[in-house]
C-alpha cells in the first residue's frame, strides 16, 4: 500500500508448542492513528512485541523501507520508534527526572514534553513508584514523546485509568498523532473513535479485519462479531 | 572490651573483602542475570598479579610503593580479565543461563588448575611492608592494619560505585536494568556496552579485593578465590541482588556475624551461622534485603 510507513507480513510468532500469530499482514500509514483491535489474549499486544523484536518471529516487518523483522529492540528504536508499553512500566524506584533521561536520544525536547503534561515538570524528583496511574501514564508516554520518533507504537494508554485522566490522555495522543504517526491498541472504543483512522482486527491471533475506523464503529454487527460489543455511534 | 573491639574490627576487614567480591557480582547478577561461578578466579587474578608485581619490585619485603603498584596492577588485571571473561564467553550466552554456569564453572576450574600449574599447590607467603602487620591506635585501642587497608578500601569502592550508579548514564541504565532491562532496551538503550561496563568494574573491585586480601590473610594459594566466592555468593543472595547498599550491609553482618561466633562458640561454628542466616533470608525475604534497589 502507498504512503505506508511499517508494513507488515505474513508475521507468526510461535512459543514452545503453540502458534500466538498465525501470518498477519496489516499497513501502517504515515499519518494519523492505525489501531489493534481485538478480545482479550487475540494477540495484540503480541503483534507489538513481535513489530519491535521483543519476540523472535517470521514473516516480514518494513519499517521506513527497511527490512527490521527480528532486528534488536533497541537499534529498531533508535530508527525512531516510540514505545509506550501496556501497564506503563516506569522504572519505580528512579525519579521522573531518571526515567525521562534514560530515554534521551539525540535532540530530547522538553518542552514538547512538559506542554503535554505540565504536571512532570513540577515532579521531577518524586519517585516514579509513588505517582498515580494517570501520571504513570504520562511519564511513559512523555518518553516516547521526548525523542523526534517517525512512529509511536502504544500498548492501551487508558488501561485503569480514571475517565478525568483518560481524557486527558486521549487529548495529548490526539494532539501527538497531528505531527507523528501512531499504531496503538486499545479496548475503549470512544478512545479508538476519537483517535484512530484505520483499524486492523485480530481474533485468535488471525487477521480478522482490516479498514477505516468509522466504518467498523458504524457497523453494530461487525463490530459485534469481531469485538463481542457493540460500539456506540461515534 | 578490649577483645571486642578487635572482633569487630577483624571482622569488618573480612566484611570488606566480601564486599570486594561480591559487588561486582550482584551487579552483573541483578543486571544481567548472570551469576558469574568465574566470579572468584578474578580474586585470584588480583592475588596473583599483585603477588608478582610486589615480588618483581621489592623482593620478599616490598615498600608501601612498591605495595600499592602491585595492588593497582592487580586490580587492573582484574578489570581487563573480566573484560575479557565477559566479552569472549558471557556474551554469546545472554539468556542461556545453563549455559552460562557450565562455562563459568569450567573457566573457574581451568583457572584453579592453571594458577596450580605455574606457581604450585601450596599456599605463597605474599610479601608485604612490615608496617601492614603492626597495629594501630584509635581511641586507645590497638586495631591491625591490614584490617584498616581493607576497610578503607571497600569504604572507598562503595563510595565510588554509588557516586557512579547515581550520577553517571550508565550507572542510570545499571538502576534500571536491575529493575526492568526489556524496558531499558526498548527505550533504544544498548544494555551490552553496561554489562561489560559492570563486568569490569566487578573484576576491578575482585582483583582489588584479592590483592588486598593477600595482605589480610599473609599468603595466598589457587582455591583461595573459589572460597570467597560462596561468601560473596551468600551475601549477594542476603543483600539482594543488584543491590550494592545491601551488598555492603549483607557483607558486615556476614564478617562480624562469621567472626564473632567462631571466637565465641567454635572454630567454624561462625561459617554455619552465615549458611543460617542465608537459608533464614531465602526462605523468609527471598528478594534480599534491599529488596531491588540498586544504590
């Protein structure tokens, strides 16, 4: 597909004894959000893990033009990839400040940073282990936005999260997603209506479905089937 | 009083030299997750480069130059060995950890045999200045010297290792790899150059502790490193590993502990209080005593 910055095929992920991928193929645009659907274990936070070299795969992952299936995680981030892992994953027992510094690159940006979430600023040397889930949250999303990243790939932003904070999480992505492109999953659909353009559905660890957001929103049924809800009209 | 007081300050020179050993060895094991059996080879890589260095210079009675040229060799031996160790052997064997203990185990082995090979079964007298066998006086009390060298060092070494873990980028990816090092990575942090970093470091503090420890104890012999290695062992598990504050604790209660129960129960009785205190920790607070925090 044209203008797709990652590209992803026939991507299988095998541990011991049982398949978890069975040859997904999905795009990434190089623009706006592209979202992972699916029940619980349908393996997308696999699919994640698998895209970054976090679990050894087959098939094919093109990032940018470059081949990086099963590449190291870290040289895969440094080609400018943002990571915002499912449950946060702060490093407790560092500072904010700690935390935002082992994630520097070249040109960290700060302000970028401290716009999004004003709040880290005044934080810089509370342990990250005493911070709420929110602002939790932000400190793993501000070190993904600190680098200049080509993509952000984040694992369920608004998981436990209190609504007051998912808004404002979901703001600060939507206003990230304008400048950088995202692959994301999450479960709340007024989230995904808010934020994604393009939809990629995995059940059982298949491709399922694949297309524009609004469309499998709009459609009680499919989304019924491949979901087990029923969205709300966006 | 009198008696006490040399108890404990024998027994925190013994608590430095468990601390020497074992902190190289609980940042590579909380780091890297790889519990170095070659860990002891590099004490007596330390001993015996020292040992040849201070008879090379100053014969069988050295000066304090000569000493302290001998103690800088060994050290550096130490920290090139580890290097070595790490870069040849550990690294093709990340995440093998069966692996990893049959090369380390071997490595230990093989070097026991060679340092047997080249200077003999039998203990070597390791020569010293006559001021390192004297005494002291602090506060009206006569305290050894040897005690106080090995006290100062490991005071020094852990001061040192917390200045770096605090306020160094790699002393940052050390807190945080013993914390979550996948997450480390995938911040595009290249945790390889970090475990040899502390690898070397951990061979350094070894070496030092070897070196020194020939000075300790008077005489130093081939399975003398492979012996301080189930201590070292032993106050990693206690201290919690990755932890070089728990380390530092862990080591003193050790040495006092081991110290004062042998001179008053018996001879050796102190070793199976230690074995106690070990199992006591594994079964009660099984992640140390710093329970994960590196500094």
């Amino acid at each position: 597909m044209t203008g797709s910055l990652l590209q992803v095929r026939g991507l299988s992920v095998r541990a011991g004894s049982l398949q978890l991928l069975h040859g997904i193929s999905f795009d990434v645009a190089g623009h706006g959000t592209t979202v992972i659907l699916g029940r619980d274990g349908a393996g997308k936070t696999t699919t994640l893990r698998a895209i970054l070299g976090q679990l050894r795969s087959s098939g094919s992952v093109c990032f940018a033009g470059q081949e990086v299936a099963n590449m190291p995680t870290h040289a895969l981030v440094r080609m400018g990839i943002g990571y915002v892992p499912e449950d946060r994953r702060v490093f407790p027992d560092l500072t904010v400040a700690e935390n935002l510094r082992l994630a520097e690159r070249d040109r960290p940006d700060y302000d970028r940073v401290y716009t999004l979430f004003p709040d880290l600023a005044q934080r810089g040397k509370q342990r990250a282990g005493t911070l709420s889930g929110g602002q939790q949250q932000m400190v793993s999303l501000a070190r993904a936005l600190l680098n200049d990243n080509r993509l952000l790939v984040i694992d369920e932003p608004t998981k436990g999260l209190s609504p007051a904070v998912v808004t404002t999480v979901t703001a600060a992505l939507a206003a990230v997603a304008r400048t950088v492109p995202v692959l994301l999953v999450e479960q709340n659909l007024q989230v995904v209506s808010e934020l994604a353009h393009g939809a990629v559905v995995v059940n059982a660890g298949r491709l399922a479905w694949t297309g524009n957001t609004r469309a499998l929103l709009h459609d009680a049924q499919l989304t019924r089937t491949l979901l087990g809800v029923a969205a709300r009209r966006p | 009083m009198t008696t006490i007081v040399l108890l404990a300050v024998t027994g925190l020179g013994l608590a430095a030299l468990y601390f020497l050993a074992a902190s190289g060895l609980t940042l590579v094991f909380g780091l890297a997750d790889v519990l170095n059996l070659a860990h002891g080879l590099l004490v007596s890589v330390g001993a015996y480069t020292a040992w040849v260095t201070a008879t090379s210079l100053g014969g069988s009675h050295p000066s304090t130059r000569d000493i302290a040229i001998a103690v800088v060799a060994g050290t550096a031996a130490g920290a090139l060995a580890a290097t070595v160790v790490e870069v040849t052997m550990i690294r093709p064997l990340y995440q093998r950890t069966f692996e990893q203990i049959l090369i380390t185990v071997g490595l230990s082995l093989a070097g026991v045999a060679l340092l047997q090979i080249v200077w003999g079964t039998q203990p070597l007298t390791f020569p010293k200045p006559a001021w390192t066998a004297t005494v002291s006086t602090i506060a009206g009390m006569a305290v050894p010297n040897h005690s106080l060298i090995l006290i100062a060092a490991a005071a020094t070494v852990l001061i040192g290792l917390t200045l770096f873990l605090r306020h160094t980028r790699i002393g940052l990816i050390v807190r945080a790899g013993v914390q979550d090092r996948e997450m480390v990575i995938a911040l595009g942090v290249n945790v390889r150059t970090a475990f040899t970093v502390v690898f070397a470091i951990g061979g350094a503090a070894a070496a030092l502790g070897g070196a020194l420890g020939g000075i300790y104890f008077g005489a130093i012999d081939p399975s003398q490193g492979a012996a301080l290695l189930i201590f070292a062992i032993g106050v990693v598990i206690i201290g919690g590993k990755g932890s070089i504050t728990g380390t530092a604790v862990a080591a003193t209660v050790v040495g006092l502990l081991q110290q004062f129960v042998n001179y008053y129960a018996a001879a050796g009785a102190g070793d199976l209080c230690v074995i106690a205190l070990l199992a006591a920790v594994v079964l009660v607070r099984p992640q140390g005593l710093a329970g994960g925090k590196t500094a």
